[in-house]
C-alpha cells in the first residue's frame, strides 16, 4: 500500500508538468495530430511490453466493451478536449480545472459502480464545483461582471476531466493486480483508432505540425513519459488502493500545475484563480474524507 501510495504521488507530480509542456507543443503541432502522436508512440512502447502480462480470458460481461470505452473516452476524447481546451486558454486553468476528474469519480461512482455519498460527501462536490465556476467567469457569479475570453477553452477542460475520470471509472471494472500494463496498452491502442479519423480532418483542413526541438522533445515527453509511463502506474496503483484514498493525490496537479504556469510561462494567477483553486482543493478534501 505504501509503495502504491508513493506512485500515486509521484504519477501526479508528473501529470502536472503536462499542462505546460502541452501549451508549448501546442504552438507548432495542432491539437489532434499532436493526441494521436502520443497514442502511437505510446502504443509502440506499451503493446511490447503487454505481451509479458494477460488480460484473462474469463472475466466479467463487457469486458471488451470496457476497454474500448477506456480509450475512446479516457485516451481520445480526454486528449482532443484537453488540447482544445489548453489552446483556448491556459496551462494553468488546465491545472486547476482537472479537479473535475477526481470530483466524476465521486459524483459516478454511485451511480456505475454502486458507491454512496454521504453528505460530507456531496457538500464537497457542490463546494469545489462552485470553485470551478469562479475559475472559469474568473470571478463570483452575481458579483463581478468579468467572463474572460478563454472562457470557452475553461468549458473543453472541464469536459475533459470528466472523460479522464471515465477512464478510471470503467478502469476500476476490469483492473486486477496483474494485468494493469495490458489494459493501458489495449486502451491506448483502441484511443489511437477512434483519434485517428479526427487527426485526418485537422490534417485535410491544412493544418500541419512544424518540426522543431521543443515540439519534438515535448511531443516524445508527452508520449513516453505522461501517455506510456503515468498511465501504466496510475492503472497499477488504481488496482491496489481504493478510489476515495487514491483521489486525493489528485490535487496535487492544480497546485503544481499553476506553479509551472505562473513560472515558466508567466500565466497570471488572479485573485479568483487563487480563490475558486483552492474551493475546489478544499471541496475535494471534504469529499474524500467524508467516508472517514
């Protein structure tokens, strides 16, 4: 448990530096054909090394089904939103935004894999969705009148939180102790199929990558280190330790995550940024401690 905890913690501290690294690519490879490179890279490194591990025969109904959805919904639609969504507004956002993820999980996980809330429970989630609101009109609803421009963007990354925690929804289903490496690849491979058709669109409408050495170096880390290697120790950890003691280690993305943006790309944390982050920190604390 412990060894599981401390990948929890570290998968975390790694899938934070993804927001900038994203926002930089994203200046010389568009959003889609840049989610399927980190699909295929990934899936190159994966498929191998899934060879050494099973998924077993028997298991449940749908098993199939599942981890399709995994990579349509965690892999293709999680990226191509969280590209969309960086573009249109900021790494930082995208930090702090991604507290959506571990919030699905509670809100679903009554309904899909027949969890309760208590009220501690629910009265997080209402508080750290109300956060959310505050970052994303950048101020407070009835109050101050100020809706940033990139307020779009902010809705794409919410909605790509919610695709992220499916993955980890319909993950939790089929997950055992020995098969986490096959599963990440067979989902990997499934989102690289359905991103496909989409990266041809952005291709056929023109756009196309530029070559250059942050777009190659944050493009291969992107794909080794955030698709092939964070993936494969969440879903590790995920078959180890429980949902409520394993999403907090999500919050450490939205402090992390808008260090990075203030610092390397002097994004601006405003007041409300500030505020409606640490909402939804704080209503994630009540609603994973709420079963104590």
């Amino acid at each position: 448990m412990a060894i599981a905890s401390l990948l929890l913690l570290v998968a975390n501290v790694v899938y934070a530096t993804s927001y900038v690294v994203t926002r930089v690519v994203l200046d010389d490879v568009p959003p889609t054909i840049l989610a399927l490179l980190r699909l295929v890279i990934g899936a190159a490194v994966l498929v191998p090394l899934s060879r050494r591990g099973t998924v077993p025969p028997a298991g449940p109904p749908g098993r199939g089904a599942r981890l399709f959805w995994m990579g349509a919904l965690g892999f293709a639609a999680a990226f191509a939103l969280s590209h969309w969504g960086i573009a249109g507004s900021s790494a930082t956002n995208a930090a702090l935004l991604i507290v959506v993820e571990p919030l699905t999980l509670v809100a679903l996980g009554p309904l899909l894999l027949g969890e309760r809330l208590t009220r501690r429970e629910a009265g997080g989630a209402a508080l750290a969705v109300a956060g959310a609101v505050v970052v994303v009109l950048n101020g407070v609803p009835g109050l101050t009148l100020e809706v940033l421009p990139r307020w779009r963007g902010d809705i794409l990354l919410i909605l790509s939180g919610v695709a992220y925690a499916s993955y980890s929804l319909l993950g939790r289903t089929v997950l055992t102790d020995t098969n986490a490496t096959a599963i990440t690849a067979r989902s990997i491979v499934w989102g690289m199929l359905v991103m496909t058709p989409l990266a041809a669109l952005e291709w056929a409408g023109g756009a196309r990558p530029v070559v250059t050495t942050s777009a190659v170096a944050g493009t291969l880390y992107l794909a080794l280190v955030i698709t092939a290697g964070a993936y494969l120790v969440w879903n590790w950890a995920l078959a180890r330790v429980e949902a409520a003691r394993a999403a907090p280690f999500l919050t450490v993305q939205p402090v992390v995550g808008a260090l990075l943006g203030a610092v390397v790309l002097g994004e601006p944390v405003t007041r409300f940024t500030a505020l409606g982050g640490g909402l939804v920190v704080l209503g994630l604390w009540m609603t994973v401690t709420g079963r104590r």
